[in-house]
C-alpha cells in the first residue's frame, strides 16, 4: 500500500489521541498545516521526479542550476542537527561548526505534485520534539511497504565532508559524498528555529560530489528551518547540538 496524504493524517490523529504522546501544540500545527489542503489519494513515496524542479531563494542571489545532462534522483526531508563546539563557555569564544547529522524521509510526490506544502514542513518539523519525529516515523512506516526513511546524512570523522547514504537496502548503491560550491541565505520566512535555538536557519548550499559518491553529481540543501549556532559560547557546552530541517536533493547523470 502506498502512503497517501489521508493515511499521513490518520497517522496522526492516531498519534494525538494516543496515551503515549499527550496533546502537543506541534502536532497540532502540523495537522493544521495538512487538513487545510486537498490531496484525496496522493501518494508519498516513489514518485518519478521528472515534473519537479529546484526551488528558488528569495534573495538577490540564487544558487546555480544543475549542469546540463543532470537530473533528480531523490527529494528528502531532512531532520536532525547541526552540531558544535566550543572552547569555553564565555561570550569570548565563538561556536566552531563540527558537521551534522539527520534522518532522511521520501517526500519525492510531494516535491512532484504539492511542491508548497512541501516548502513548509520544514519549519513545522524543526519544532518537534525527537519523541515525536520517532513516533512519526514509526506511524509512517506501518502505514505503507514503500520505505519511508530512505537515507542518513552526517559527514566523516574529520568532520570536512558530508555524505548522504541511501544505502539502506542491498539494492540501492546511492552514496553521496562531496564538499560546498555555493551557498545564499536562508529565505526571510523561514523558521528561526526549535524553542530556546532560534538563532536563525542555515544556508541554502550547492555540493558538488567527489571521487567517493556513487550515483551523485549534485545535491542541494534549500528551505532550512533552524540549525544556525549562536553568536558566542556563553552558556553552552563544549559540545551541542541545534534542531534543524530542510529539503535535501541530489542529482545524476541521465542514463
């Protein structure tokens, strides 16, 4: 069975009765956000991406388009967090960015056929809490054979270079490794972030893969909700971590 639009919103009304997550004012946004919309039957997951394209910043600066010969291989919604550190925890020190990590989830029907609704969840999935996102998660996935989490995004040891691995299952080889080409700031709108992170949302980017990606040429981190550190160490740890979401494309070669 596909997951559709009105299995999301059984999902999660499921959810909001439930005994294990009491009433929560997230949920509530998020089921807000989904009832004010018709989708009758859509589908979630495995959608053909042909149809769909890049969304656009709103700022004077874009980031570029993919090269000629190029096409999507996967729309993901992306939620976890930007880590940090910091060498003390005085208004002197600055917060040293040390990569990031998040799960990634098949939203490539909704980057199809509802692209807006699409640009939204972001800043509605960077206020939930991580009980919920795995509750979410679980919901999801009862609902529907296709695979709901498709990937996990974080960067190698050293901390110099993100990789999305889509490796989940023997038959997917994606593996996307790369480093930063462009980048233009997050859209005036977007979600500042989490309660008590609301430092700002990170960067629209453009990577470019390396001689490790396998299926990759390009992927694009846009809409961002959250995820910015604060301007100093005051009061921090010397490692933490900020909420954040976002869509994440990647793309290849058309065979």
């Amino acid at each position: 069975m596909k997951l559709t639009i009105l299995a999301t919103v059984s999902g999660l009304l499921m959810l909001a009765h439930a005994s294990a997550i009491p009433s929560n004012p997230q949920l509530a946004d998020l089921m807000d956000l989904l009832e004010k919309r018709d989708f009758g039957g859509l589908q979630l997951t495995g959608c053909d991406l042909s149809k769909a394209t890049l969304p656009k910043s709103d700022g004077p600066t874009l980031l570029p388009d993919p090269e000629p010969g190029l096409s999507l291989t996967n729309v993901v919604l992306g939620r976890g967090t930007q880590n940090y550190t910091c060498a003390d925890n005085t208004e002197n020190s600055t917060p040293v960015p040390q990569g990031a990590e998040a799960i990634l989830y098949d939203v490539s029907c909704l980057a199809v056929n509802h692209p807006s609704l699409l640009h939204e969840l972001p800043d509605v999935l960077v206020q939930l809490q991580s009980s919920v996102q795995y509750y979410l998660t679980a919901v999801f996935q009862r609902l529907s054979k296709e695979k709901v989490v498709v990937g996990h995004h974080f960067f190698t040891p050293d901390f110099s270079t993100p990789v999305f691995d889509f490796r989940i299952t023997p038959d997917v080889k994606r593996y996307f490794s790369g480093k930063r080409d462009a980048g233009v700031p997050a859209t005036a709108y977007a979600s500042k972030g989490s309660p008590g992170q609301q430092y700002g949302a990170v960067d629209w980017v453009r990577l470019t893969a390396d001689e490790r990606a396998v299926d990759s040429k390009l992927a694009y981190r846009v809409h961002t909700a959250g995820g910015k550190a604060p301007p100093n160490c005051k009061g921090q740890e010397k490692h933490f971590e900020i909420d954040y979401a976002t869509e994440y494309s990647t793309d290849d070669s058309i065979v």
